[in-house]
C-alpha cells in the first residue's frame, strides 16, 4: 500500500479502490476497527471487515434498484487537520453512476473522514458520506 505523510493520499487511495471496485483494496486502506456511516441500509458497518461489508451492501443495493457503475470525484478538500497520530479530512464530492441506463450525477456531496496511523501509514479509521443532489 502507497501512501505519504499526508492523510488526503490515502483518501485518495480509498476512493481509487471504491471507482475501480475492488473491495480488498479499500479495506487495505481501513484501520481496525473501522467505522462507515452512509445512507444506505443498514447505515452503519464496523470492524474490521467493515470496507468489505459495506461495499457487499452497495452492490446488492445497486442490484435491487438497477444501479451500477459507481464513481466517485473528489474536489479540493476543506479540511486537511493533522494532529500526531491523527487526521480529519472533510471533502466535496461528486458521485456518479448508471440507474437503469441512465447516467446520473449526484452533485454537492461532501465526504468525511476520521484517519490515524497505523505503523506509519495512514489509514482510515472511519467515514460519512452526506448525499448531495441528483
């Protein structure tokens, strides 16, 4: 895992493996334990397989409703906060996927995460999503 001594890097490593759909890499990412609170059903999944977990619920979400093809953008961040061992990312964001063949943009999302190091390294130890507007 490549990251640098600036905790956004390993955002944009997370977000890497979220648009290219590998799941494993994502939890790469993650600390244990992990925490990750979205929108979706069941909102909240923690521990140590939590990326994992999740991205299981997105994708049986996406069967249910006719989506695929997510995507995420993240813009210039707000908040890149580092104290010792700890970081605090907030980001916009703009997702993008296929709903039963339609491309849609979600615009004015915002993506936060809490991050430490974990010998050395930067990983995520927990991130919201706040939805913006299709």
């Amino acid at each position: 895992m490549t990251t640098s001594d600036d905790p956004m890097g390993t955002v944009l490593q997370y977000v890497k493996a979220f648009n290219a759909g590998d799941p494993k890499a994502m939890g790469d990412a993650c600390a244990d334990p992990m925490q990750i609170l979205d929108g979706m059903s069941p909102h909240v999944w923690q521990g140590p397989t939590a990326a994992e977990d999740w991205w299981q619920d997105v994708l049986a979400e996406g069967e249910h409703l006719g989506a695929s093809g997510y995507r995420i953008a993240l813009d210039e961040p707000r908040h890149v906060d580092v104290k010792g061992d700890y970081g605090y990312v907030v980001v916009p964001a703009t997702m993008t996927f296929d709903l039963r063949g339609q491309q849609v943009t979600q615009t004015g999302s915002v993506y936060t995460v809490a991050l430490r190091k974990v010998e050395a390294q930067w990983r995520l130890t927990a991130w919201a999503w706040a939805k913006g507007t299709a």
